[in-house]
C-alpha cells in the first residue's frame, strides 16, 4: 500500500510548491496595491521606501523559491525535503508580513488578520500539529512587534489621519489586540486543519475503495468465464441425458408398435416382447444411476456423515458381489491392510464406489480371469485398488472413460446393458471425498482401478 | 429390389428399420458405427443410406454424410438421417446446414408408415 501512495504523493507536493509560489505573487501583488491606494488616500503618510522595499523583498524570495522548487523537481526530491521547503516558505512569509505590517502601522495596523491567512494555508499544507505551530508563531511574531513598538524599542509608524495615536500607547489595546489575534488563530487553525484531516482521510478511503474494486472486476470477470464453461457443460449433459432417456423408451415402443400393426411373425413376437422388456429394464437402470448422481451434488451437509471403516465397507461389498464372481468362474481376491483409520464419510457413497468398480471388473472380464481389490493407506490417505484381467480399455477410450454415459467399444461389444454412468459416479464420489481416481489399463490385458481418500 | 444401408449403433433401432423395410421387399444392410458404414457404402453401393446423428461421438452421422459426398461415386445416393433430439434447442449445438449432405431427416421413435412412404420418396 505505501508503494501505491509515494509516487502521486510526490506529484502532489511538487504542485503544492507551485500553488504556494503562485499564491506569493498574488500576495505581493495585493500588498503593493494596499501600499499604494493606502498612499493615494493618505498621502505621505506611509513609509513608502521601506514597504515597497518589503515587498520587493518578498518578490526576490520568492523567485528563488520558485527556481528551488524547479530543482527539487527535477531531483524527484523526498517528501522530507518538499516539507522542509514548505517550512522555509511559511516562516518567510510571516517574517515578511510582521515587517509590513510594522510599516504599516504596526500596533495600530487594521491589517493584522492578515496572519490568519497563513494559519489556515499551514492547516491545507502541514498536518494538524503544523497548523497549531504556524497559529503559535504569527500571534507571537505580531505579540512581539506590538511589544517592542509598545517599548519603543523599535520606531512605530503612525498612521496620521486613520487613527489617533495616543489610544494606542494603552497596554489595554495592546493586550486585547494580542488575545485577539491568537485565539482566532487557534480557532482557525482548528477548524481548517479538522476539515482538511477530513477530505483526506475521505481521499485515502478514495483511493481504496477503486483498487479493492478493481481487484473485485478481476474476479468476476475470472468467475464469469467459469460461469460460462459451467453452463456449456451443463447444455451438453442435459444434450446427452436427453438422448440416453430416450433411447430405451423409443425401442420398447417401436417394438410394441411393430407387433401391434403386424410388422412380426407369429414365430418372433416373444422374442420381440423380450426385447422389449429387456430395455425397460435398461431404463430403470440408467434412471437409478442418474439419480445417484443428483444425489451426488448434495452438498455435503445434508448428507449423513458417519466415522466408517472402509474394511467393513469393503467386506459387505464382496460378499454381495462373490456369488457373481464365482458364476463366471472368477478368481476374485479381496486384500486388506490391518489399522486402518476411520474415515469421515458417507455410508452410501462408499458402498456405490466399491460396488461400481468391482462390479465394472467382474462385467468385463472373461471367466477364468481374476479380480483382486485392495485396501491399504499412504501418505496422502487410503488407497483402494480394483485390478482385474478383463477386456481392458483403449488407448483412444483411456481419457474419456470417466465421462458421463460413455462406454468404450470393446464394452459394447462384451456387455450390451450399460449406463455408462458407472465410472462418472465413482468419480463424482471420490472427488467429493477431495480424493483423486485414475486408471491404468492394456488393452485386452487388463485394468487397474486406483482410488485415494484423504483422511 | 432396392438395397438400403443403415448406420446406426442402437441395434433396437436397425432391428426394427429392418423389419418393417424387409416386410415391403427392401433389402437391408446394416452397419453399427461411421467407419464400418462407409465401408459398406463402398462395397455394396446401397441405394439409399439411413443414417443416425449420435453414434459413438456426437455428429458422427454428419461426419459420414460429408465423407460421402466427398466421393463422387457416392455423392448421388439419397441419405436420410434420423436423431433422437427433437428438441429445437439442442438444434444449437449442430452447426448451420451449409454442409449438410442429407436429404431428409426423421427423429426417433419412427413411425413405420412414415419411414416407408419417405424411403419410397426418396428412392
């Protein structure tokens, strides 16, 4: 943050010179006009050498300001020097105007408000203690002209035909004067310095509220673009449920049809009928599983979460699916570590991924082949494992076959009934879990399931 | 009598399209996916190509039908497609029918009425 305020800060202070500077010309400028009308009206009343010289004086300074300002910019000079610089000014300044106010008229001069000027430009340029200073200093450069003129220590200035001298000599006008002077210095100095403190505090909430905004467009416009693949991704699986639905339903009524308009011989109309049935069956399937995977997208909270033991899982599993095993006359083989940690999980989910996956292993390998599944754990969390000696997956099937409804070639060909939904929901499962699954297979040797949950 | 191929990977559809073609006297050849259809094509010269969309990828039907047309021995033969999307939206993820070779398109389930007095039309 301070990275983002030096460099305009230091732009600021560079035109604040300017201002400053600019702002002295206009002085001096003004004050010559006083001198001289105050000289048209009371003619050679006013010490007309010395003020003039004033005001010279304060036009020479003020181009070697100018000339010094010049060089701090183009050293791109510190912020400590700009403050110096300002210091320098504003007690010049006063310096200058305690001499022409002594000049003219010193303690009876009308024009001692003029200090008030510089209090409230030391509010605008310093902060708040600077002000405060700057009040201090011109009352007691005016307390002290007032004093030593009092004293006599210095020459007063009278102003012959404005005001009657004699009152003035009184240590009441002086004192009231002096108490005058000050306290509306203070009074100025706190009032400007608090609203100045104000606009830039307001400045500074400016300046956040536009960078945190900007970041905030950074990141709607990143979420928007995700916004949009989600979408695209969305279309395209309503697209392929919408296919997959109809698919079964159209068959069984084409073939329904077909037997009612007289289409199929006698002979075949079972047949036909099995069909039938068969993909109404297919359609109950598929319709399961995309409910499971609905079911998927709970968030976690409404789901029951229990502390399980994916052994215990695992061994329910086995035996539901052994019988199957051995009809196919399976060498099937279940291998766990022992000490296993619970894991926090729902009891549906682990059973749906195991089933899913041995399942899977079981469909697609030949009898005779074998299918081992094992349970250990490693660093990064428990690992199951489904190996199998099956069909195996190709290598153009290899990146797809997570993808929701797809079925590699050779799957078809083996196993007519499938959702394809199978693998996509082991998917969705682990990745709920904040686990990763992946597949290593050979074509016509084999496939090897891995799965990791972190604990 | 008129031979006609049908490319489709649902064998219910090709079991069906078969026996209601078969019972009016076509004879039907069938192929499951876009590689082995054109080969059909190529060997048996059908007169008439039936062809689903959505085989193994999406738009493998549109694919095959540009193939088709590539060659100019087969760019005659009449190709009738058929889909399961009959849904007008999902027609946004199809690009627009400058290149689309067909001449007809059915959406599943077929009437059988209808398929034949479109292949009739057709041949």
């Amino acid at each position: 943050m301070g990275e983002v305020f030096r460099i305009p800060m230091e732009e600021k202070l560079s035109r604040r010179m300017g201002w400053l500077i600019r702002f002295r010309w206009g002085t001096a400028l003004s004050e010559l006009f006083i001198v001289l009308a105050a000289n048209y009206l009371l003619p050679g009343v006013l010490p007309m050498l010395p003020l003039l010289a004033t005001i010279a004086g304060l036009g020479i300074c003020n181009t070697i300001f100018l000339l010094y300002a010049r060089r701090l910019r183009f050293l791109e000079a510190s912020a400590k020097q700009y403050t110096t610089f300002t210091h320098l000014q504003l007690l010049l300044d006063l310096v200058f105007l305690t001499f022409f106010l002594h000049f003219l008229g010193g303690l009876e001069t009308p024009f001692f408000f003029f200090y008030l000027i510089y209090v409230v430009i030391a509010s605008i340029l310093l902060p708040r203690a600077g002000s405060f200073a700057y009040a201090g200093l011109a009352s007691s450069f005016y307390i002290a002209l007032l004093l030593l003129e009092w004293q006599g220590i210095i020459p007063h200035y009278n102003l012959t035909g404005f005001r009657i001298p004699v009152r003035f000599q009184q240590p009441i006008h002086i004192f009231t004067v002096s108490f005058t002077l000050a306290s509306t210095s203070f009074v100025a100095a706190y009032f400007a310095s608090t609203i100045i403190a104000a606009l830039r505090d307001r400045g500074k909430e400016l300046i956040e509220a536009n960078l945190s905004c900007e970041v905030r467009a950074q990141e709607l416009a990143e979420l928007n673009v995700k916004l949009e693949e989600l979408d695209k991704a969305r279309s395209r699986f309503i697209y392929l449920v919408t296919h997959e639905l109809r698919a079964p339903v159209a068959a069984i009524q084409s073939y329904l049809k077909l037997i009612l308009e007289g289409y199929v011989p006698r002979e075949r109309e079972r047949e036909f009928i099995q069909k039938a049935e068969q993909r109404a069956l297919d359609q109950l399937a598929l319709i399961s599983d995309l409910l499971e995977l609905a079911r998927l997208e709970e968030p976690r909270a409404e789901v029951k979460m229990e502390s399980l033991d994916l052994a215990e899982v695992l061994r329910g599993v086995s035996d539901l699916v052994r019988a199957q095993a051995e009809e196919k006359r399976l060498s099937f083989r279940v291998e766990i570590a022992p000490d296993l940690p619970p894991l926090k999980a729902n009891l549906e989910h682990m059973k749906q991924l195991w089933t899913n996956l041995i399942s899977n292993a079981i469909k697609y390998t030949m009898p005779g082949g074998t299918v081992a599944v094992s349970l250990t754990q490693n660093a990064e969390g428990i690992v199951g494992t489904v190996q199998d000696t099956g069909i195996g997956i190709s290598s153009e099937d290899l990146p797809r076959i997570f993808n929701e409804f797809y079925r590699g070639e050779n799957a078809k060909a083996m196993e007519r009934h499938g959702t394809g939904l199978g693998l996509s929901i082991a998917k969705r499962i682990v990745e709920t879990y904040g686990g990763k699954i992946w597949v290593e297979s050979e074509l016509g040797r084999g496939s090897t399931f891995t799965f990791v949950l972190p604990i | 009598m008129s031979k006609i191929l049908i490319v489709d990977d649902d064998p219910d559809f090709v079991e069906v399209a078969r026996l209601v073609l078969e019972s009016q006297g076509y004879e039907v050849i069938s192929a499951a996916d876009s590689d082995q259809g054109l080969a059909k094509v190529r060997e048996e010269k059908p007169d008439l190509v039936i062809l689903d969309v959505v085989m193994a990828s999406v738009l493998d039907g549109l694919h095959m039908s540009e193939e088709m047309h590539k060659d100019p021995a087969h760019r005659e033969i009449p190709v009738l497609m058929v889909t399961s999307i009959a849904n007008i939206d999902y027609a946004a993820l199809f690009p627009t029918d400058e290149y689309i070779h067909i001449d007809d398109f059915m959406s599943k389930p077929i009437s059988s009425d209808k398929l034949l007095s479109t292949v009739e039309r057709l041949l």
